[in-house]
C-alpha cells in the first residue's frame, strides 16, 4: 500500500465517523466510507516478480499499450512504447532497466486526456533517463485529465533496479518509453502488462530478444 492511500483511507474513515456521530446513524456515512475503500484500493501496491536476464527492459507501470511507433530524435531514431494507465490500474511506476539516473526533468503543461496523443509533449510531466547495461532508456510519467499530481523518489546520479519502484501517478495517467531502434519489441498495441512484471522489449542478443 503506498502511504497516500492510509492518509486518504483513514482521513476519509474518520469522516464517516463523524458523519455517523453527528447524525445518529451510519446512512450519511456510507458516501465516506466507499470512498475510503476506493482510495485503498487504488493506491495498492503488489508484490511483482521481475525478469532476470540481460537486455530486458521491462514496463514502468500497469496499463494498456495504446502504440509502438520509431521516432525521429536528435540522438537518432527511438522506438516508443505508450501506455495508458486507466483509474482501475495499479498507478506505482518502476524502473524500466537497472543503472544510473543521467537526467530527471520535471515539464509543466496541460492535462489533456491521456489518450490524445498530444499528452505525450503537451500535458505536465516527469521525463527520467536511465542508462546502463549498455543502453539508455528514457521514461515519461504524464499526467492525464484527472491526474493532478506526479511523484518521483530519485534524483540525477541516483542508481536503481530493473523494476524497483520509482514514484506514481495519481488518477489515470499514461507513461511512455523510449527505447533504441534496435531493441525487439515483446508488445503490441492492445496488450495490458504490468509494472515491473511485463517485459516490453529484449536488445539483440539477449536470451528473449
């Protein structure tokens, strides 16, 4: 459970507490408590078993795989992977490859819904480049129409794990990946994976790829 759902859970309980008190019974105080059961739920935070193995780069978040598309860069040609991150998903981002953090920048902007695909550039977000085993991976977390608040735990030069938790995106939200050109893609358009758990590309060479 990340702590965000005891301080919204329990403030919300104590509501209905009081509502209860107030009123003599617990009719008014059903509203509060469904919300409290929701805010626990939605900030869950399971247990995932990450994949072993050189090369794999996993997925930082829980969702639906809206597009894979080759993206022209400064650096040269990426690939990226969007995924959308609905109210009903597990919202705990993890790193999508283990090494050390080059950049972590914060971009304000708008919240356009998060599947428009101008979120990618125009809506708030938290843009962390991760390099090691080699290759540089880049992740977005991006604030949608509801998400009003992007957390991240680390700074630039900080070290983390292939799936260590990093931070989360509150109330629907989308995270893209940028990946190298040659990396082979395990994802499609249309699939739902998992934080930490689903791996969404192999590098050449690798015993996935």
């Amino acid at each position: 459970m990340v702590r965000d759902g005891y301080i919204y859970g329990l403030s919300l309980l104590a509501v209905a507490a009081a509502v209860a008190w107030a009123t003599h019974g617990w009719v008014w105080a059903i509203v509060p408590v469904l919300l409290a059961a929701f805010f626990l739920w939605f900030f869950r935070d399971p247990e995932r078993e990450i994949p072993v193995g050189p090369g794999l780069i996993v997925s930082p978040g829980d969702g639906l795989v809206t597009e894979t598309v080759t993206l022209a860069t400064p650096e040269g040609a990426r690939q990226r992977i969007s995924i959308f991150l609905s109210v009903f998903d597990v919202h705990v981002n993890r790193s999508p490859i283990a090494g050390v953090l080059t950049s972590v920048r914060y971009q304000k902007g708008l919240y356009l819904n998060a599947m428009n695909p101008a979120s990618a550039d125009r809506n708030e977000q938290n843009i962390v480049t991760v390099r090691g085993e080699g290759i540089e991976v880049t992740f977005k977390q991006i604030a949608g129409l509801l998400a009003r608040r992007i957390v991240f735990n680390f700074r630039e030069g900080d070290r983390v794990e292939r799936g260590q938790r990093v931070g989360l995106i509150k109330f629907g939200s989308r995270v893209d990946v940028l990946l190298p050109a040659e990396a082979v893609l395990r994802v499609k358009t249309g699939q739902r994976v998992r934080g930490g758990a689903s791996i969404l590309a192999a590098m050449p060479g690798s015993d996935r790829a």
